[in-house]
C-alpha cells in the first residue's frame, strides 16, 4: 500500500475528469461544466432564451 497521496491524487484526478465532462449541473442549464462555455459563446448573440439541454437541442436541430 502506498502512502495517502499516491493513492488519492489519481481519485481526485479522475473525479475532476468526472466532474468537468460527464456531470450535469442544474445551474448551469443542465449541462456539464465544459459544455456552458462553450453554448454561451456560440449563442451570446441569439434572441431567444436557452433554458436547458432539451431546448438547446430542440433550437440546435431546427435550425
């Protein structure tokens, strides 16, 4: 067994990896951390109000 940080440094790592690309976040209009930038940058000027993933989808196929 090695010491604590050989142990938890690859956990926290592969939780962060978790966190930023797989997890949504209700706050961030059900989207992961790594998604809502990038939404935000290709819609800033868009008229209409993005509330969440099944929107964005919904404008994202009908356009």
């Amino acid at each position: 067994m090695g010491s604590i940080s050989e142990d938890l440094l690859p956990a926290i790592e592969e939780y962060m990896t978790y966190y930023t690309t797989k997890c949504v976040q209700r706050k961030l209009n059900v989207m992961t951390p790594i998604e809502y930038p990038e939404m935000k940058r290709q819609h800033e000027n868009c008229p209409a109000e993005i509330t969440g993933r099944k929107r964005f989808l919904l404008f994202q196929l009908s356009t």
